[in-house]
C-alpha cells in the first residue's frame, strides 16, 4: 500500500513539474508574438508588449479566485479547468489571424483586440497552473527545505520551456518584417493548442490525491483567521510582487539597452545590434535554467532563508556595478551574431545584468516557500493571493522603462536595486513567522 502510494506521488510530482513547463510556454509566446504586432505597428514597443502586459493583468482578477476554486473543488480538477481555458485562449489567439485586418476600432484593427483578449485568457490559465503547482509541489515534497527543493526542480523546467519557446517561434516564422502576419505564427499557435489537448486527456487519467481529502470540514465554522494574519505571508506578498517585476524587468530593459543605435544605447553595430541584444538577453534566461538545476540540487541541504539571503546580496552587487559601470568598458562574452555564435564585445554592465538570472532563477520557489511556511489550512488561499501579484511583472517594467525614457537606462536599474534591497531584507527579518499562536490545523 505504501508502494502504490509512492508511485502515486512520483507520478503527480512528474504531472506538476510539466505544467510548471507549460506556465512558461504559454507565458513566453507573448513576447515573440509581440514582435509581429511592433513591427505592424511601425515599431511600437508599447503596442508590442501590450499582450504581454495583458497576460500578467489576468493574474491580479484571477489570483484569488484561483486560490478559492483551488480549496472548492481540489488541485486536480483546478489543474484540468486551466488546461482547457489555456486551450481557449491561444485559439482566441489563433482567431486574431482569421479576423479581417480592415476592421478598425479607435485606430487599431480589430484583429489587434481579438489577440489581446486571447492573451488575457491566457493568463488566467497560467495563474489557474501556478495556483495548482505551487502549493502542491511544497506539499509532495513534504514542506520546508525539502518543498523548496521541489519547487527549485519545477522551476527549472519552467525555465527550459521559457528557453526555448522563443527560439521554437524564431525558427517557425523566420525573420519579422512589416509584411510577416500573425497568421505565420499559426504553426506555434497549433503546438500550442496540441500540448493543451494532450495534457487535459494525459492528466484526466493520472490520479492525484489532494492534501484535503478525508479531513473533515465543519462548512458552518467560518475562520477567526486569514492568510493576512500572517505578518511574513503579507510581506512575502509584497516580495513576490517585487521579485517578478525584477525577474522580467533585467532582461527586458537590457534587450532595449542594447538593441538602441542611438546616443542612448551600447554603442553595439546597427546591422546586428538588434539581434546581439536579443541573444544576451535570452542568456539571462539560461542562466535562470542552471540557477534552478543548482537550487534543486542544494535545495534540500541549503536553508531556504541562506539561499534567498545569498541571492538578494549577490544581486544586489551584481546591479550597482552595471549601474556605475562606464558604458565604453567592454568585454567579450559568447553571443549568436545571426550566422554563428562568436565572442562579441558588450559592455560590462550587460555581462553583470546577465548574471543576475543565476541570482534571480531560485527567488520565486524562496520566496513562495517562506511565506507559506507554518500556514497550514491557510496555504491554499495564500497561493491564489500571491498569483494575484503576479501582475508585478507587468508594471515594474512598465515603471523602469519610464524611467529609462526619462533619464537613462543604467539608472532605470534603480528600480530593480530597490527591489532587490527589499528582498534581501525580507529573507533576513520578514520571513520569520511572528504569528505562532494563530492555530492552523
């Protein structure tokens, strides 16, 4: 019996780690995407990112609901509900092809509109994923350290599908030019709605047993308590809000930096800057995939606390010298010139910012993990509260490049250098749970 019980687990802890995949994938075809729509609309990077920013918009109406729907019917039915809204979502997406490009609404074709309401459905399946795989993989992995180190696996994984969805688009539908249509990526858009139909039908059968079953539940006892009781869960929030406008922010703002020909960027070649910025960027990416194999291989040996502690300060460091770094200060790092990958020169503040993803790869599974430790009956609604901040990672870069426009883009990074001080504070005072007596069974 023992036996069969631990396969069971095996089996929903490979289940949760492939849609911690799928959250990635879904999440990382808007950015590419988003290329299409820039270049229709002549070089807008504001339209461009809006369904990006329309993707991460979905967690903060769906985050709470998410944790409610998660506690009524129960991990695997929540994981099946957001598969098939996930489905209908890039095939909203799929639509924006189909729709004419005559129509127009305030100045925009209502193609434009069709795509971004897909964006946001698919958002609020991510964070329907991320409300399930979170929680679960802290519980299967027994909590503590040995949660975390489930959660830094996931993450992993996580970022080998954010890896490599972009170059999966890019070698789909080649160069973006004025005339490339939304319709040219229909092939990513059918992997897409396969790899929703395939995991709906696969987890259908897969039988995963959910931590509350078989305890039993007074319905007419309301709680004395919430998840905002908890002062180390209310600041966690506030860390993960921060973290992910960190998280995308870094690569976002560095791609900008060094893709600019003018006065204000890296001083790289016109011909290729575009591309050599992308590439940098995307290793920062990579390097997030190694953070997390490292995370997990330690997770289960290193406290958690030591971890989001080490990272914070490193970052912290690894920020304030891109910051000050002169720009003419260069160095050769590894870089896809377009034909074949060569050193090239960037400047020192780019290799620095790239760095950060080793620090940056192991904060969500820390932070998640701290701030729902000692929660007990209180972790599923906590898990829908910190989807819900989610959203930071549309509008802290949204502010940093304000502040890029406003000043320059080495002092933009004052934003995620605040951030950072933030989370390091949160991982030496914040995190400690002050709330021991509040009863959680």
């Amino acid at each position: 019996m023992s036996q069969q019980k631990q396969n069971g687990n095996v089996i929903a802890i490979v289940t949760m780690i492939f849609l911690f995949a799928m959250i990635s994938f879904v999440t990382n075809l808007a950015a590419p995407i988003g290329v299409i729509w820039s270049n229709k609309f002549e070089g807008s990077n504001f339209l461009g990112m809006l369904g990006n920013l329309m993707n991460f918009a979905a967690y903060l109406f769906m985050g709470i609901p998410a944790g409610k729907l998660l506690t009524k019917i129960g991990y695997k039915k929540t994981a099946l509900a957001a598969i098939a809204v996930g489905f209908i979502g890039v095939f909203v997406q799929f639509l924006s092809g189909v729709v004419s490009e005559g129509f127009t609404l305030f100045t925009l074709p209502l193609n434009f509109y069709v795509y971004l309401l897909g964006a946001f459905i698919a958002g609020f399946s991510v964070c329907m994923l991320n409300t399930v795989v979170n929680p679960m993989l802290n519980l299967l992995g027994g909590g503590g350290n040995k949660g975390n180190r489930l959660l830094q696996i996931g993450g992993s994984f996580n970022s080998l599908a954010g890896t490599i969805t972009p170059m999966l688009v890019g070698a789909l539908i080649g160069s973006v030019t004025v005339n490339t249509a939304i319709t040219d990526v229909n092939p990513v858009l059918f992997i897409a709605m396969g790899v929703f139909a395939a995991a709906f039908i696969i987890l259908s059968f897969i039988p995963i047993a959910d931590p509350n079953v078989g305890k039993v539940q007074n319905l007419e006892v309301k709680n004395e308590h919430s998840p905002w009781s908890f002062r180390h869960l209310k600041l966690g929030v506030i860390g993960i809000f921060i973290y992910v406008g960190i998280e995308i922010g870094i690569p976002g703002t560095l791609n900008f930096f060094l893709s600019n020909t003018s006065d204000k960027g890296a001083g790289l070649d016109p011909a290729n800057a575009a591309t050599i910025g992308g590439f940098v960027a995307g290793t920062y990416w990579f390097l997030m995939l190694v953070g997390r194999f490292l995370g997990g291989a330690i997770g289960g040996k290193v406290s958690t606390k030591a971890m989001l502690t080490t990272a914070s300060g490193i970052g912290i460091l690894l920020v304030l010298g891109a910051i000050f770094s002169p720009v003419d200060l260069t160095v050769s790092m590894p870089v896809f010139t377009g034909s074949s990958f060569a050193m090239t020169l960037v400047p020192l503040s780019a290799l620095l910012l790239v760095l950060c993803g080793l620090c940056t790869s192991i904060m969500w599974g820390g932070i998640f993990n701290l701030a729902t430790e000692g929660l007990g009956k209180y972790t599923n609604a906590a898990s829908g509260i910190f989807m819900m901040m989610v959203v930071g990672g549309g509008i802290l870069p949204l502010f940093q490049s304000w502040v890029a426009d406003m000043s320059t883009y080495m002092v933009s990074y004052f934003v995620p250098l605040a951030g950072l001080i933030y989370l390091l504070y949160y991982a030496l005072i914040g995190s400690k749970n002050v709330n021991t007596d509040i009863p959680v069974e």
